[in-house]
C-alpha cells in the first residue's frame, strides 16, 4: 500500500524529532513523524540544559511551547537543581516548581508518599547532607493512598486532585519547615496550577525534585508532541521504519509497519532521529552497534561520562554522518538522509549531551535539510 508522498519524513518521535518536524512544518514542509513505543525523552528527567547552545532562538521557542503545559515559565539563566537521589545537576530553563539549589538554604521538608518510588525522603537528605548542600533538610513520609501522579487538564482542577491537595494541606499545617519538596504528583498541562493551589491552601513554597521515569518527563514529551500537532505535523504513532529504498544515493521510498500492516511513503528527504543503542534506533551485532537498516555506517566518537569502557563505546556509537547526512555503508554521504539528536555518535545523555543539546541539534539539521534538500 502506498502512503503517498510527502516532503519530509522524521524517523523517530521524541525530542529530536519533534523539535525537528516543528522547524520544518513552520517553515511550510508537509512532514510524517513516525516513532514507536516510549521515547527516551519520556523516560528522562524532562529538564534542559542549554549551555553551550549557541542559539537564541531555541529558549524563547521552548518558553513559548512550554507557556500551555507549565514549563520554563521561571526566570531565564542557569540554575542548579536538585534530583529525587539527592545529586545536583544543571539546567538553563526552569519551571516554577522545581527544586533548586537556593531553595535548599533554608529549612525544608522533603516528603516521601507511601506506595510512590519516586522521592525517597531520608536518602535525598542524607546524600545533600554530605554534598553540604541542604544540611537543614529533614525527611517525612505520609500514607496519603497516592502512589502516582494525578491527570490534570488545562480546566478547573479536578475533583480527585483536589481532594488530594486538601489532605495534603492539612497535613503540612504541622511541618516547621517553609519549603516542602513533594514526588510528582500531578501530569498533564495543569500540573503546575495544581502545584500553585496547594501553595495557596498550605501558605508552603512547595517543589519538585527532577525525577527521572516518572512525570517530568511525560510532560515534556507531551509539550513538545503538542508543539508538532499545532505545527501541521502528521503524526503516525506505534510506527516502524523498516526499509529504506535508494537510488543514486538518496532515499526514494521508505517502507513503514504497524503490525502487520506495510505502507510506502515517498520523502523528498529523510531524518533519522532514532537515538542509540539504548534508545532502540541501533542494534547489536555480535559487539558492534549497527544500523538496522542495514544501509548506513556506525561511528564512535568516544566522550567520558561512564567508567565502563564497553558500555562507554556502545553508548558512543551512532551514525556516522558528513555535513549532517547519513554516512553510507560504502563511505558515501546520502543525498536527502539526514541524522539529528542522539542518533549522532557521541550524543548520549550519560557522555555530557543531554535533552537540551539534542532539540539543539535537531534545530540546526531542520534548518540544514530546509535549505539544501527542499
């Protein structure tokens, strides 16, 4: 069956490729965004990093997707935030709820939720004790029957959370401490309405730790697949990218599976933002990181990050490209195939590259195949 054609298609749906598909559908390409199964970027801690980023369009961009969904509306500039295990990390954007170094510097109570793995009080304490970054914590734990996070919309908040915002309130009247560092307790684009109300009916400064494999993440994914949808980006979830065919060097079909469903679509250019190794968009053969394609050569570009040498090198290796395209197994560069985010070598999130590096990156490629491949 053929899909018939479009002028891109963008392999591979989470932060590279939805930041990718935005640039080009606003620039007025007709793009197909395929992807399968959870991203990498749902899965991480969904906060940003910019350093490095020479471009000042992309934080006004993310401040403006994120205005909806409650995301990097803080004040811009680097911050040092603070983890659900304790450790501190910096990000560029900021949303208004998260838990900041500064905020450590008074008393805070940091409370764990019976049933949630997401904040395990007493260990965060103890590990930003010895870092001497939050001696004032104090851990808590409340049985409040909320093991996860709570659906919130942009309306009215819903009648279960506020309940829960209500218990919690009650609860926090006997805490000493000003700040009060909570688990994720809302997903959706009303989540940091949610996190204000219980603000306004604790009188509490109340933060979120970043949190990876829990809501963060979610919500980011889904501001940025929000962000692809308003641009007039097609989107075909649960999709596989099986074949591509080539003629001359470029990529004139590809072939597309969702079951046992098989389509053809036919691109006027191609980006690969399939991630790693990890991330699914290469495979294992034997001790080597390949394309599952079978057409285009792997690369290595070996960064520090993880002691491990073998898993350094897995997480190191990518597609090889030149001028931003995809290297052929002969050594030729693919005419209209281009590579974005951690399908690069050496763009993997524990070598020093993270979420912010990756949407950078796609940014620039969007731009490239727009002025080179349409």
């Amino acid at each position: 069956m053929n899909a018939g054609e479009v002028d891109v298609l963008v392999v591979g749906r989470g932060a590279a490729g939805c930041m990718a598909s935005m640039r080009l559908a606003r620039r007025g390409a007709e793009v197909l965004l395929i992807g399968r199964d959870a991203t990498a970027t749902a899965l991480s801690a969904g906060r940003l990093d910019l350093a490095g980023v020479d471009n000042p369009e992309l934080p006004r961009a993310l401040r403006a997707l994120g205005l909806e969904h409650g995301l990097f509306q803080a004040p811009r500039g680097a911050r040092r935030a603070i983890t659900n295990q304790g450790t501190v990390g910096r990000q560029t954007l900021s949303s208004v709820h998260d838990w900041l170094a500064k905020d450590a510097g008074g008393p805070t109570a940091v409370v764990g939720l019976q049933g949630n793995p997401d904040l395990d009080p007493a260990s965060v304490c103890s590990a930003l004790g010895h870092r001497g970054v939050a001696p004032a914590c104090r851990p808590y734990r409340w049985d409040l029957c909320m093991p996860g996070p709570l659906a919130v919309g942009r309306g009215p908040v819903p009648d279960e959370a506020r309940e829960a915002i209500d218990r919690m309130a009650d609860m926090m009247e006997d805490l000493g401490e000003d700040t009060v560092v909570l688990p994720p307790l809302f997903e959706g684009p009303g989540h940091a309405s949610a996190r204000s109300a219980l603000e306004l009916a604790s009188g509490r400064k109340v933060r979120e730790a970043a949190t990876p494999l829990s809501a963060p993440g979610r919500r980011l994914m889904a501001c940025l697949e929000d962000g692809a949808a308003r641009s007039g980006v097609e989107r075909w979830c649960g999709r596989e990218l099986i074949g591509l065919e080539m003629e001359g060097g470029e990529a004139v079909r590809a072939s597309v599976r969702s079951g046992l469903r098989e389509v053809h679509v036919v691109p006027k250019a191609v980006i690969l933002a399939t991630g790693n190794l990890v991330a699914g968009g290469l495979i294992a053969e034997g001790d080597q990181a390949v394309d599952p394609l079978g057409l285009f050569a792997t690369a290595t570009a070996d960064r520090p990050g993880v002691r491990s040498p073998a898993l350094r090198r897995a997480l190191s290796t990518g597609l090889a490209e030149r001028g931003g395209r995809a290297v052929l197994r002969d050594g030729t560069a693919a005419g209209n195939v281009f590579v974005a985010g951690s399908a690069r070598a050496g763009m993997s999130y524990p070598l020093g590259r993270g979420l912010g590096q990756v949407l950078a990156d796609a940014w620039t490629k969007a731009e490239l195949l727009w002025e080179e491949a349409i």
